[in-house]
C-alpha cells in the first residue's frame, strides 16, 4: 500500500503548510516550564504526570529524533540549553516547512517574544487579535487597520462556555462591566452579558470587515468547563441572519465533539474547522479518528491545519510532523475504502495544508508578512482579485539585471505556481550588453532548469493593479535548487552562518538613483537631469514630492519599510533609505523597491536609473548596506562589558575582519560592472581605500552609531562599495561567505582610519580598492575561500560575465550611454 500512495505521501510531506493557529514563543530563560510542551496541565501536581501520557512518550521521541540526542527529557533539555533558541527554532521551522504562520498574541507567557520577532523563523507571519485581550469591542475597526490583523478570536469557552445570547442588550453588558470592574483583581472578565456582548459586536466588525472569527472549542486547561465548550451551543449565533455571512473557524477539532463540528460545518456555510492541538496532543489513535470524525460530513474545502504551536519551536514541529503522517493516513485509508482517488486525495492535501486558510483568511503571503490581499478560491484564481491578468515571475541574472516572465493568472495558478516554468541555463551567463551566455561561464543554451515561484513574495502591483509580481528560485526540478540560483546561494551560506555561529544578518539598503526627463532636440532623444539642486535640497524634494508621495504609498503596500528619504548631491539624484530585515529578504525587497521606483518614474514620464555613474561629471550612485549580526532577537555585533573593540563585540570584529580581509574580491559581487569603478573614487563617499573607520564616510567599511546607541558602542557596520549593478543576493552572500571566514578564523582588525583615507595615499600606509573591475575579477578568481562557500560553480559563472564586460566597454566606450535603461 506503501508505493501505491507514494506521490500521495510525498505530497502530505512536502506541501509547505500555512499554520493558522498559534502562539508566540519564548525567549531563553523564561520561567515558563518545557514540559509545558507536552500538556495542556499546568498545575504542577498535575504537569508531574505528563511523562506518563502517550503524547509525551510519542512526542519526547519525535523531538530526539530531530536532535539526534538520547530519547530522555533530560538529554532532550540539555540540547535545547547548548544550541540556543535561533539553532534549535531554525530546525523545528525548517522541519515543519510553514509558508506561514498566523499569531493568537493575546496570551501572556514570561519573556515572549514580539509578533515580528518570528520573521526570523518562519517566511510570513500574521496576527490573530483575541477580543477577550482588547477589550474595546467598538475600536476593532483601528485594531485591523492598524496592525494588519488577518483574523479574530475569541475564548468564550473559557469565560462563560459558548451557548452565546447573540440578542444581549449593551445595558445588560455595561451591568456586567460595572460587577467586573468592582470585583476581584486582576481583573478576568467572565461575566456572560459581557463576554456575550464583547463577542456579538466583533462578530458584527468580523462580518463587516471580512475576516474570519476563530472560537475556541473542545479540550484546553483546566481553566474552562469542557461541558460549556461543545460547538452546538453556537446555535443561536449561527442561526442569526446578521451572521449568515460570518466566518467561523471552530479550533482544536472540537474534541472531544470532533463529530458535532463536523455537523456544523456540513449544514452552515459559515463554519470552517481547524484541528491543530488536538493534533498532537492525542494519541496516535485519538488524531487518526478525531481527523476522521471531522471529515465524516465536513466538506474537506472546510479543513484546516494549524499546529497550536507556543512558547517553544518543538511545539509547531511537533504539530506540523504529527498533521502530515495522520492526514497521510486518514486519506490513505479514504482511498482504500473508496471514497476518494488518490488524485482527489492529493488535492484534499494541497487545500488542508495550505490552500483552505489562504482563501479564508484572504491571504497575499508577501515579503515576511501576510496581509488580507489577494484569496486563492476553489480553483486557484484570485477571488477578491480576478481582474488580475498577469503575473510576473522575476529572477535576477548575474549581471543584476531584473527579467521576468510574464504568465496569464489562469495559467500560473492552474500549472505555473506548481510546476514552474521552463528557462535556459544560459540565463545566468547573460550580461548587460547581451542575452547570450558569456565565454568561460559554462552555462550554454543547452540544459534547462525551473523558476519555481516563492508565493511568500506574491504582490498585487500598486501602479499595475492588473497584474502581481513574485520572485522565483532556480531550480532543476522543483524542491530542488539548482547550483547557479541567487536566492538559494544566499539561503546557503546563512544557514551555515547560523549553523556554525547561532547568528543571522539583518540588512538595510540606502537606494541612490537619479531622476531624468527626455527632451527632443532635432532627431535626438535626450535623457537630462530631473532638477539642478544640492544636497538635502528643499526645492528638489518639494519638486519630486508627488512622485516621491507614489513611490512611498507603492512601497509601503509592499511592506517596505522606509526609514528616510531626500535629494542627493548629484542633479536630480535622491536617496531611499530602507529598514533593515533579514539578510534574505532584504534582497528580495531590494529588488521590489527598484522595480517600484522605476516603474512609478515611467508612470509621470520619468526614467529612474540607479546606473553607479551615469554622468562622469557627477556625483556616483550606490546601494550603501548597513549590517548587523542577532542571536535571539539580540544585536550581537555590538560590544558590551565583557568585550569592546572600538564599539563592537568579539564576533562583531571578527565578521568585519573576515569581510575587511576579501573586500577586493567581494567587489566582483557588489561592484560588479566596469562603470562601478568610475564612482569609487577619493572624496566621494564610496570607499576608494581598503581601510575601515568608526563614522568615516570616505572608508569602504563604516561602523555606525545611530541615535540611541551610547556613543562607545556601534550598532552596525555599513559598506559603501556596494550598486546597483549588483545581483543583491550574490552581494549579500559574498558578505556572509567572508564574514563566516573571519569567525572561523577568529581574525582581527587593524587600527581603524580616523581621517580622510586619502591623506594617506602619499606615504602608501593604505590600500587602493581595486580601480577596476579586473582587479577586483583576480581577487575572486584567486580566493579559495569564496569558491568554497559560495559555490564554485556559480563563482565560475560570475568571472565569465565580468571578464566579458570588462572586453565589451572597453572596446565600445560609448555603449555605456545606454546602461541608464538596464540599471
């Protein structure tokens, strides 16, 4: 039978899972108790016979195996406390393989973590508000709009059971606030015409703002009467016309009334059903037939995974590896016993795991947050959205430059988002002058490999609102990737950063780039400056602010954050300044953020080109990166009592070091273009000298101690070689590939520069950077280091482009002109 349901397996194990119920976790050292993971008892007398439940045996044995330690709580424990909360969440995360997940934070445990805190460890995260923690009912409309709630909830089961009078007068509800108010502390709200009335009233915002209301039912702590908590008690809501339209999701399967929601759920349109806690809580046995139970009447568009995971990672591996194994086998045996195809059962898997929540939850997954966007109906297509014609699926070559192919929605959510779509290898041998593989790369028209969509990137277009965009990986086949891709290079070299050091980059880029309007004079078409003022300018902002207003509404429907933004020295240059994310998806918003202003430049009749030097008689344009190093939501770059090396900690030094020691090569990856080194040059900010220096704006290097940092302290460093020529991800991994050999090496700084580095250049106490791209192409060829790590291959293929550039522009000086409409 095993065989004959492969694919169907493979699909239960593969399909990565939107995880619509669960809690925040915690930070190292909170009080609240690990074996809290295996129980809903949290009465000490009580939690003490935890180790005597099926769960906890079953359980204790999956975490073990995960951490490929001794089967015991103790052992089990000791693991925890050496490899620290990032190493063993990105194990548990990457194990469960969540798209998403979406946030109840309205429960306290000590030391929790921030909702944001978990972008860390999981691609998207979204907040589900619990009414019962925000008591004004009659302010929900503020809490959606301003906190991107996907979702509500409610825990009436615990308070006053769900047999809800949905008729409660406001008067008897302010009775009930006024005994609350005047009774016992802290406060618990509990009163029925209260709770009943908090409830009802959120239904009605839920309703009018089309978002669904999670309730909990069935089993919890001993803290609700589990006879109160039986859904039928729901009747008289659901039964209200008012409420017709709801949405109601009944978690934890219910149980133990699996088949009374499954009742619900076949006769009410408005009722969907969630079973994370009763999976994995319950035995082997209990999961199978609760699942079952639930699946008896219920239609399967109306099942729902979620892990219930909180506090620890263990919780949401331990949900998501239990899901997987009992829906395998509950459709399995469906199959058997003939009520599904194995074909049928395949898609029951897809809309379990994954498309059931991002319908009901409207869900556009997108640059580490979800928001309520686009809904993925029945048949794939965008329900609130199906104007939507295109979809752009976007990869950046070696030459960083942005391509994409462009899909007609049907096709990409009926085949494209699964399957891919084909490409050439020669794709990442391409050049800025060329759509042929370069010499020495390789890579031929010959051999084809996948762009694979990542939907967590999905964005609807905000100056295209037909069309989304979504960044692809390369792969060979999908779940594959394939040696040459960009964005798994990066994914690559982090994993070995966090692997090694418990420590992950955040980074932020500062976008330059020039504003120009076309003239016609004669036969020709000139591209001219935007304006002719200064630095900081009043009048240059004043001049571009409704270009500038567009640019920033785009961004922040991408979820872009920016921090600044104002008129650069050159004519018609401004600067963007974004805040810094993780490494990965800094690269990824870098890309969206160019796309954004180029493409609202070319609505108001503009070209926006971030060309490094596209007027050699003016100022240069860079992508400035600013990093930081984190271990557990803590700077770890910064220095502290126990270490201080001019403001920075032992590893900030030495990731410093390590980059400072193979600066030249990285330059090949973030100085990529023979134009490049027309803008490194003395006394423009850019960093013409191998040197690095604590707020020195002419070191290539920057430490940096922004406001609020005590003025012995650096909270990140900056690189100011670094354009937009440059395939970010390629850049970033270069970065991360050098710093993790100054960690291994634990190697040291030199004294830093406090002074114009180009006071030095007479007595050659420094360095030039390499002054042209060729230098910087026999740096990289030479560093062992950054093959390694990086990737020989893709290093191969990234010389071949450079020495191709290198030979093309210095042959055809001229064609430089025409680099402002690539870059």
């Amino acid at each position: 039978m095993e065989s004959k349901y492969a694919a169907l397996r493979r699909a239960a194990e593969e399909t990565a899972a939107v995880d619509a119920h669960a809690h925040n976790l915690v930070a190292d050292g909170s009080a609240f108790p690990f074996l809290r993971c295996f129980s809903e008892a949290d009465a000490a007398d009580a939690l003490a016979f935890a180790p005597h439940t099926l769960s906890f045996k079953r359980s204790l044995r999956d975490i073990a195996g995960l951490y490929n330690c001794e089967a015991s709580l103790e052992k089990v424990e000791e693991f925890r406390r050496a490899e620290g909360l990032s190493s063993i969440s990105s194990k548990c995360f990457k194990a469960a393989n969540l798209s998403a997940i979406l946030i109840d934070d309205g429960i306290d445990f000590d030391k929790m973590l921030e909702l944001e805190a978990h972008k860390a460890f999981a691609p998207s995260v979204g907040r589900i508000l619990r009414i019962e923690k925000n008591h004004s009912a009659h302010q929900a409309g503020h809490w959606i709009l301003a906190d991107k709630i996907v979702g509500l909830k409610s825990i009436a089961a615990y308070r006053s059971g769900l047999e809800i009078d949905p008729n409660v007068s406001k008067t008897d509800a302010e009775d009930g606030l006024r005994k609350e108010l005047s009774g016992q502390r802290p406060l618990r709200m509990s009163n029925k015409n209260l709770i009943d009335y908090l409830f009802t009233c959120s239904l009605e915002i839920a309703v009018m703002y089309h978002l669904p209301m999670q309730i909990h039912t069935g089993f919890g702590d001993k803290d609700l009467d589990l006879r109160k908590c039986n859904p039928l008690h729901l009747r008289a809501v659901l039964e209200d016309t008012r409420f017709s339209k709801s949405q109601i999701v009944l978690l934890h399967a219910s149980y133990p009334f699996s088949k009374e929601a499954s009742y619900l759920a076949s006769v009410y349109s408005q009722v969907y059903l969630d079973f994370g806690l009763a999976i994995p809580k319950l035995s082997v046995q209990g999961m199978v037939s609760s699942l079952k139970e639930l699946l008896e009447l219920a239609p399967i568009k109306k099942v729902m995974f979620s892990t219930d995971g909180y506090a620890f990672p263990e919780t949401y591996y331990l949900g998501a590896r239990r899901a997987r194994d009992v829906v395998y086998q509950v459709l399995s045996a469906a199959c058997e016993d003939g009520d599904l195809s194995i074909q049928e059962a395949i898609e029951a898997v897809e809309d379990i795991f994954r498309r059931n929540a991002l319908y009901l939850y409207k869900l556009n997954v997108s640059n580490g947050s979800v928001g309520q966007i686009t809904a993925v109906a029945d048949n794939n297509i965008s329900l609130s959205e199906q104007d939507v014609l295109f979809v752009r699926v976007v990869w950046i070559d070696a030459s960083g430059q942005h391509r994409c192919r462009v899909v007609p929605a049907g096709r990409f959510y009926d085949i494209a988002r699964k399957k891919g779509i084909g490409l050439t290898f020669a794709s990442m041998g391409m050049s800025s002058f060329t759509d042929g593989p370069a010499d020495g790369t390789n890579l031929t028209g010959v051999g084809e490999i996948r762009l694979v969509a990542d939907m967590s990137t999905l964005l609807r277009l905000p100056w295209s609102r037909r069309e989304e965009m979504v960044m692809a990986d390369m792969q060979i086949r999908p779940g594959e990737a394939w040696e040459y891709c960009p964005r798994n290079t990066l994914r690559k070299v982090t994993k070995v950063l966090l692997d090694e050091f418990n420590v992950t980059m955040k980074a932020g880029f500062e976008n330059e780039f020039y504003l120009r309007k076309k003239i016609v004079s004669g036969d020709k078409e000139l591209w001219v400056p935007y304006d002719n003022t200064p630095y900081c300018s009043t009048a240059a902002f004043d001049g571009a602010s409704s270009i500038l207003q567009e640019v920033y509404s785009s961004l922040k429907t991408a979820e872009i954050v920016v921090e600044q933004l104002h008129a650069e020295a050159g004519k018609g240059q401004f600067e963007i300044a974004l805040k810094y994310v993780l490494c990965t998806l800094a690269a990824d918003n870098l890309i969206y953020a160019r796309e954004i202003i180029k493409s609202v430049a070319r609505k108001h009749g503009l070209l926006a080109t971030f060309l490094p030097k596209p007027d050699l008689n003016d100022m240069g344009s860079g992508s400035h990166v600013h990093l930081s190093l984190w271990e557990n939501d803590q700077n770890v770059f910064m220095g502290s009592s126990e270490y201080n090396y001019h403001g920075m900690s032992r590893i900030g030094e030495s990731f410093l070091a390590g980059v400072y020691r193979h600066l030249p090569s990285i330059l090949a990856f973030t100085a990529p273009h023979p134009n490049s080194y027309n803008r490194i040059q003395p006394n423009t900010w850019s960093g013409a000298y191998q040197c690095w220096g604590k707020e020195n704006r002419e070191a290539p290097l920057r430490t940096a101690c922004p406001p609020g940092i005590p003025l012995d302290l650096v909270s990140n460093f900056e690189i100011k070689s670094f354009d937009a020529c440059a395939n970010p991800h390629l850049g970033l991994a270069a970065i991360v590939a050098a710093g993790i050999d100054g960690l291994r090496r634990g190697l040291k700084l030199p004294e830093p520069t406090e002074s114009d580095p180009a006071n030095y250049a007479s007595n050659s106490k420094l360095k030039r950077m390499p002054q042209d791209l060729l230098e910087s192409v026999e740096a990289l060829a030479a560093d062992t280091i950054l093959h390694d790590l990086i990737g020989d291959k893709i290093v191969t293929a990234v010389i071949g482009v450079r020495k191709a550039e290198i030979d093309h522009y210095a042959k055809n000086p001229a064609a430089f002109a025409d680099l402002i409409h690539r870059y």
